[in-house]
C-alpha cells in the first residue's frame, strides 16, 4: 500500500500541459479522453504514455440526506457527526453529483524514448486537433498516475460546476419546493412514471426515496404504485 506521503506527491507534482476547452455536458454524459504522460523511474530517457476514457454521467442534484449517507457509508460516527454538523448549519443548500466511471477496457499505453516535457507537448498538440473531444494532457507521476488522472479530472469537475449550475439554474431545476431542489423532484415524478406496472422499478424508487430523506413525503403515493404492480 502506498505512503500517503507519496500519494500527496503525486497530487501536488501533477500538471497539467492541456486542459480541454469545452467542459462537461450539463444535460448528457461526457466522455472524457486523457492522455497522462511519466517519466519511467527506472529506465532513463523512458517516457510511458497512457490514454484512455473517464465517462462522466449527467450531473444531478442529490439531497444532503443523500449524501450523508452514501458518501459516509465506509466512515466511522466523528465523520458522520462532523457532516451533520456542517450539512445542518448550510441553508437551503444544493448539491451537484457527477458519476465517475473509469474502464480498465478503455485504457492503453505505450513507452516511447525521449523527454518527458518534449513528448508531452507533442502529444497535447495531436489532442488539440480533437475539437469534438473533451480531451486533456497531463504530466504526471509514474507509480502512482491514478492519483494524477484524478487530479485532472477533479480540476475539470471544478471548472464546469458553475457552467453546469447556471444551466440547471436557468431551467429552475436548482428552485426550492417544500426545501428540495427541483431538480430531485423532476427525476422522482419521472420514476414515479418509469415505475408503474413493474414491482422491481417500484422497490427502486422505494430505496431512492429513503435515501433522499422523502419517503414519508411521496410515503401515501408510493404503497398506491406498489399495491397497483402487485396486483
């Protein structure tokens, strides 16, 4: 396992040489290319090139009940009082999710010899010619590039969270009803819907609606769309 030290080393020590310009899709998946480049450490003038896909799922807006208990599920009770704490003392506050999904599948790499400023660059002037693409460049640490890819893609989360919330803003999904964001109650009347008629979809919402904190809430229309698809 490796030394946090180490970890923070790779962290700090990323950089990125092209950033993408185009940001992540507000109303749509994204499929993020990368390009991460390293230095071999134990073969001089040894570059290894690395490339790949991040998906990046539309962005949603999630309930703090939500997060409390899913982001904390592997944290001890200090964690989980801290969280309580801050999330109770942010009114009104809005969450934004961006799902994450990296595939060993969609992912190569290749050593080539040379300087790993000078390949680095010419690699990101290949990926400046992917106009379609949201694709990026970075330099990162051989041993440990996990970590740097997720700094790079942590960046471009950063840089699109404004973009994306005054998209979802404009169409007043980010509007409060009864202290909920619209937005959440846009994705359960569209479950509500999605449900009807199938037990398995109802059992779904059943869980999504406890782990937003709303069941008691939609608690009289839900036990209406089970008894429906129970026949």
């Amino acid at each position: 396992m490796a030394h946090p030290d180490d970890l923070w080393y790779a962290a700090k020590t990323t950089r990125v040489v092209y950033a993408p310009p185009k940001l992540l899709e507000t109303f749509g998946e994204t499929v993020v290319r990368y390009y991460l480049v390293s230095e071999l450490l134990d073969e001089v003038g040894k570059v290894r090139i690395r490339q790949g896909r991040v998906m990046a799922g539309r962005p949603r807006v999630i309930t703090p009940h939500f997060l409390l208990n899913q982001a904390l599920e592997n944290f001890g009770d200090d964690a989980r009082k801290y969280l309580e704490t801050f999330l109770s003392s942010q009114e009104n506050l809005r969450i934004i999710e961006y799902g994450l999904r990296f595939r060993k599948e969609d992912h190569s790499q290749e050593t080539v010899q040379g300087n790993v400023e000078e390949v680095a660059e010419q690699v990101a002037a290949d990926a400046r010619r992917l106009t379609s693409d949201v694709a990026g460049v970075v330099i990162g640490v051989d041993d440990h590039w996990e970590v740097s890819l997720l700094q790079f893609v942590s960046n471009l989360v950063k840089r699109s969270v404004p973009h994306n919330a005054q998209q979802m803003a404009g169409r007043g999904l980010l509007d409060l009803s009864s202290g909920t964001p619209n937005a959440v109650r846009v994705e359960i009347e569209c479950e509500f819907r999605e449900a009807e008629g199938s037990l398995d979809r109802v059992r779904r919402l059943g869980d999504k609606l406890r782990s937003y904190g709303l069941f008691e809430e939609y608690e009289d229309r839900f036990f209406a769309l089970y008894r429906r698809a129970k026949g």
